[in-house]
C-alpha cells in the first residue's frame, strides 16, 4: 500500500534539485501539428533504469486533471491548475521528479492538454490521446458527473484509436482492435461533481468498478451506442472507476482551488480523493511491451518513435516502435558499455603496462562484467529480438578492444624486457668478457652463475607476455654466444699457457740437461784435488788428535806434578819454620847437636827445591797451563787455546777451496758458456760446506 503523503520520499536521489521540481515539457504540439520530444525531460527519464511505471491524465480541458496529479504527489501545488476557460496544459508534460516506487522501479506522472480546446483540432486531440494511451501503463480519464449517453459520447475518439493505432504492420481491421487490447494500459475513469448514490437497480449499493461495467453494459437496440462501448470494453481489459464529490461550494474557492488548503476541502471530498490516490498506487503496473519491462531510454525512444510517425502522417505501430525503441535501446546500451569497458579498464592500465596477461585478463574480466551488466540496465527480455546478436555484437567489440590491449600490452612487454636485457647483458656479461684484468670470467662455471643472477633480476625487473619469449629467444642466444665466446678465450688464453709452460719446460730442460753436465764436471773436478787435499787433511786430523792426547796425558801429569810440587812448597815451609824454632829453642844445647839439625833440614830443603825446579822444567814443556795458588788456596787452572790447530786446517781447506774454485772458474769459462754462475756458485758452496763439516767432526 502506498500512502499518499509519502510520495515525495519516493524520489530518486538523481533529481532532488530545485530544476527538477516542477513540470517539464516531454512532447511539444506545433500550430502545424507536429510533435517534439524535448530535450531536458528525455534527459532525466533517460536516466532511469529498470521498470518504468506511467500514469497519464487525459480528458475534457478545464475538468480538474491536473489537480489529480497534484493530489498523486501529495500536494496541492506542482502541475499547473488554472480558473479560466483557456487551457493550462499544452502538448504533454511530466513531473520533473520520478517517484521511486522501489529500487529500480520508478512512476512518471504524465499531464495532457485537454480535449476539445478550441485552440485544437480534432486532429490534434487524436494525437494526444493515442500519445498518452501508448506510453502509458495507467491511463486516467477525467470527466464531469455522472457516465451517461453524453459522458460516453465524449470519449468518441476512443473509436479511432484503432483507426489510428495498430498493434503490427500487418494487421486487418478486424485483428487491430483484438491486437491492441495486450498493449493498452489500465484504464481508470475518474468521476468528478459526482452526486449520485452507487446503487443498483434493486437498490443494493454496488462498487465504483460495478458501477462503470454496468454504465458500459450494451443496450438493447441501439447498434451505434453499442459499438463504442464495446471498443471501450475491448480495448481496455482492465479498467475501473473513481467518484470524486464536489471539493468546494464556494465557487470562487473552487476556481482557486489550488490555494485552499488540502485540510479545507470537503471531508468526503478528501477521503474519495485519498481512496482515488491509493487505487491508483495500488493497480500501477509496469510499462511493458511483448512482455519486456520498458526503461527509461527505451521510454523516450518509443515517445521519438511515435512522434516520428505522426509526423509522417502514418500510423503509429505499436510493434514497429517497439522494435525501433529495443534498438535504439541497444545501441545506447551498447555504446553505454563499450564506454564503461574503456573507461574502466583503461583507467585500470594506464601508467601499469606491462603486466602479466593472466592480470590483464583479470581486469578485463571486471570491467567486462561491469559493462554487460549496464548493457542489461534495461532489463529487456531474452525473447527480444536481436537482443542476442546485440549482445553478441558488444561482446566481440569489447573482446577486440581486449585483444589490442594485449597487443599493446605484448608491445610495452616486448620493449621493457628487450630494454632490461640489452642493459643487463652490458652491464653483467659483455663489459667482463671484454676486460682483460681481474673481474673478468676466470671460468665458465663463473659466467653461469653470473647468468643465473641476470636472470633472477630480469625476471624481477620484467613482467608482461614478453617476458618468457625475450628470455627464451634473446637471453638464452646472448647466453649461448657468451659462454661459446669465453671458452674460446678461455681455450685461446690456455693455448697460450701451454705454449709458455712447454717452451718454459724446455728451457728449464735444457737448462736441467746443462746443469747435469755442469754438476758432472764439478763432481769430478773435487776428485783430482781431493788426491792431494784429503791424505793431508787425514794425516793433519791425525796428529792433531795425538797431540791432543798428549796433551791431555801432560795435563794429568802437570796435575799431579803440580799436587807434588805443593806438597813439597808446604814441607819447606813447615820445615823453615821448624829451622827458626829450632834455632831458637837450641840456643843453649851444644853446637854439634844443631849442626846436625840443620844439615838434615838444608838437605831436605835442596832435595825439595830440585824436584821443584823438575816439575817447572815439565811444565815449560807443554806451556804455560797453571798458575801455583798461595796456600789454603784452590788451584786454578787456565786451559790453553787448543782451538789453534783447527783454525790451521780450515784455512788450509779455505785456501785448497779457492784454488779449486779459481780451477772451476778457468774451467767454465771455456765450457759451460752462458750457464748462470750461481747454479756453479751454488754447488761449490755446498760441496765446501760439506767438507768443513767433515773437518769439524774430525776435529771433535
């Protein structure tokens, strides 16, 4: 249910300004009669998609029809209502802003010039009313009092509706009218100044929708008022009845009835008029064609069909509009989701090119998805004709649209990674294959695991279809040219190698040979001295070690001579001062006995200094070796310089050496040529060193 004081929250949000809140043109009637679909209302009910309810107002001028949209908007202000005999209304207007019934269903509120104006022609009547009961879903005919024979006659252009209408191109006069009835909106005759009691012929009150069946009952006789009931009955399968009292008695009020406060109208008035606005909220319905919900695009696309028919003096065709309307349709929906396509999936691209396709192909899904979704804003039928092939049509733009931004995501790839290689491979590889020093590649094993690091960075740095393919062709080419080119070098630079070391090898042979030849020489050389030299130095090693056994054998004799020669010293002292006591102690005894005394003593003393002086005689024969210590002292010894005799016979074998070496000299100079002296130099050193050695041990 609907209330009538909430139709103003309906409002889409899309036309809540203060340009919209009013009536605005939607279909223009020149003075020739031509029709004109305007701009700014084709514009907003354009923007209306999903399901499209329509109520149009049709009847007699100056009977109140704007008043009843007022009343479906919820106010008393909004269409136009005027207190004169001249018409307000001229051609077809519709409230600026739609009601939104619910989500994706909106309700536009049509307003027609009146009928009968005297500034019209029955012509131009016919049109307005085919114009409003072909875009309608709910046609409103307004009258004044009561349905009788004249109420009845008024709606004779009824009668030429399908004259005027056809339903296809095709049809007879007999199908037009059975065609028409699946295309006409529901049809509600408004009853204003209504005065009469609903009741029947037995005085049993009946319903409004009662009352209008019987008034359109056939009446026995009369073929010709007959026939346009009948029109009306099979023209409009669904059709019911409103009664609307008088609002006001005062007739200057009611001439201004749209400056009296709603609350001050009729009590009955207001409540027929509340039950009138929830009847026709209650019985909207969708405008639909074929059984195809009609949008807004399509809606203006049907008006310009129509227009244009009329225009062209021909027969609008309900069909032959629709399918001009479903094209137009599908071509601005067409064009409608191409553009989101481009728009979005470009935005999606721009400044991210290169990518991998499996992500481009992502982002083509989306906005694919998103386009096709507008597509189907309108939400035509499947059975619509050419919706399919539309559809296909839109799908293969967008599908080519896809497919050059793949090749133009291939191209930005292909330049990246081509780029990235080129740059890598100078960088990496070429500038060490070129260098001659120490960051050059020492082997292959090198270089690959050089490549494998350009590879990680290349395909951390690339992205794009290119990728694979530049890497597969180019890198993998620069790779194999690369490591053919350094084991070339590598090969080259061990050649070379080889070349020194076996040219060196020879040398060193030769070299070796000669200083074989050379030692020979020198290993014979030492021999013919050595039949001069080492007989000396034997019989030279051999007296020296008797010498030193002598002399060891004369120190142990000056040893002990030397403990006699002390023992001796003491016993002439003691003895002297035995003399000095005995020549005080016999001072008194007789002289012989004294002589006697010192006799012995002298003769003691005198056998004492001459085994004494023997002792000096032994030791001046080996030298001067000790010292005699005062008494009570230890003998100290001093060893004599044996070393003497060694000195004597290394210079004795220094001197043999330097002849020897001045032989080998004279001797190399004439044979050896340009053999390096310190190899020779070398060998003599070592051959004295080893004599010497020989010498010391023999010394030892």
């Amino acid at each position: 249910k609907h209330e009538t004081n909430s139709c103003q929250n309906r409002l889409p949000a899309m036309t809540q300004d203060e340009g919209t809140r009013r009536p605005l043109e939607l279909i223009r009637i020149d003075n020739h009669g031509k029709c004109h679909v305007q701009e700014r209302a084709a514009d907003i009910i354009s923007q209306l998609h999903g399901k499209l309810a329509v109520v149009g107002v049709a009847g007699l001028y100056r009977t109140g029809k704007s008043f009843l949209l007022n009343r479906l908007l919820g106010s008393q202000t909004g269409f136009e209502i005027g207190g004169t005999v001249n018409a307000c209304t001229k051609g077809i207007w519709v409230w600026g802003e739609p009601i939104e019934i619910e989500q994706d269903y909106h309700c536009l509120l049509l307003d027609t010039e009146g009928l009968g104006s005297a500034q019209r022609t029955t012509s131009c009547d016919m049109q307005i009313l085919s114009l409003c009961v072909l875009l309608c879903s709910n046609f409103i005919y307004n009258s004044m009092g009561s349905i009788d024979e004249q109420a009845i006659d008024d709606l004779h252009l009824v009668l030429h509706l399908a004259k005027h209408i056809h339903a296809r191109s095709c049809d007879g006069d007999i199908q037009r009218a059975s065609a028409l009835k699946d295309y006409f909106p529901h049809f509600l005759w408004v009853l204003r100044d209504f005065h009469l009691r609903l009741v029947d012929g037995e005085g049993q009150s009946i319903s409004e929708k009662q009352y209008l069946e019987s008034s359109l009952s056939s009446v026995p006789g009369h073929e010709d008022k007959n026939r346009l009931r009948n029109v009306i009955k099979e023209l409009f399968k669904m059709r019911d009845c409103a009664t609307l009292v008088r609002p006001l008695v005062n007739e200057e009020e009611l001439r201004n009835i749209h400056r009296v406060p709603y609350e001050s109208l009729r009590p009955q008035f207001r409540q027929q008029t509340e039950n009138f606005v929830t009847k026709v909220f209650d019985e909207l319905q969708p405008k639909a064609i074929q059984g195809t919900f009609v949008s807004g695009p399509a809606f203006v696309a049907l008006a310009t069909e129509y227009c244009k028919a009329i225009n062209a003096s021909a027969v609008p065709t309900i069909q032959s509009a629709w399918s001009s309307a479903v094209q137009e349709q599908l071509r601005l929906c067409q064009r409608n989701a191409i553009h989101i396509y481009q728009a979005g999936f470009q935005q999606e691209m721009h400044g991210k090119l290169p990518m991998s396709e499996d992500k481009l192909h992502d982002m083509h899904k989306v906005a694919k998805a998103r386009a096709m979704d507008a597509f189907l804003t309108p939400r035509l039928d499947e059975a619509t004709p050419k919706l399919h092939e539309c559809r296909s049509d839109t799908a293969s733009r967008i599908k080519q649209i896809f497919e050059d931004a793949k090749e133009e995501n291939r191209s930005a790839s292909k330049l990246l990674c081509e780029s990235v290689a080129v740059d890598l491979y100078k960088t990496r590889i070429e500038c060490k294959l070129l260098s001659t020093g120490h960051d050059s590649f020492q082997s292959v094993e090198q270089l690959m695991h050089t490549w494998q690091q350009l590879r990680q960075e290349y395909t951390a740095t690339t992205a794009g279809p290119a990728q694979g393919e530049v890497l597969s062709i180019w890198l993998f080419q620069q790779m194999a040219g690369s490591v053919q080119r350094l084991s070339s070098d590598l090969q080259r630079a061990a050649d070379g190698r080889y070349g020194r070391l076996k040219q060196k090898y020879s040398e060193v042979e030769h070299s070796r040979r000669r200083s074989e030849s050379v030692e020979r020489l020198l290993l014979a050389v030492p021999t013919m001295t050595e039949r001069h030299l080492i007989p000396t130095l034997t019989e030279q090693v051999r007296c020296y070690q008797d010498a030193v056994a002598k002399r060891r054998a004369g120190l142990a004799a000056v040893d002990d001579l030397h403990g006699q020669m002390l023992s001796y010293q003491w016993r002439l002292r003691v003895i002297e001062n035995q003399l000095a006591t005995a020549d005080t102690a016999t001072s008194h005894p007789s002289a012989v006995t004294r002589s006697r005394s010192t006799c012995s003593l002298v003769g003691s003393v005198a056998g004492i200094r001459q085994q004494c002086e023997e002792v000096m005689a032994t030791l001046g024969e080996y030298g001067t070796h000790h010292v005699l210590s005062p008494p009570g002292l230890p003998i100290r010894r001093a060893e004599a310089e044996h070393q003497n005799g060694v000195e004597l016979l290394q210079k004795l074998a220094t001197e043999t050496f330097e002849e020897v070496t001045t032989e080998m000299r004279q001797l190399i100079s004439g044979e050896t040529g340009n053999l390096e002296w310190s190899k020779i130099a070398a060998v003599l050193q070592d051959r004295q060193r080893r004599c010497r050695n020989q010498l010391d041990e023999a010394c030892a």
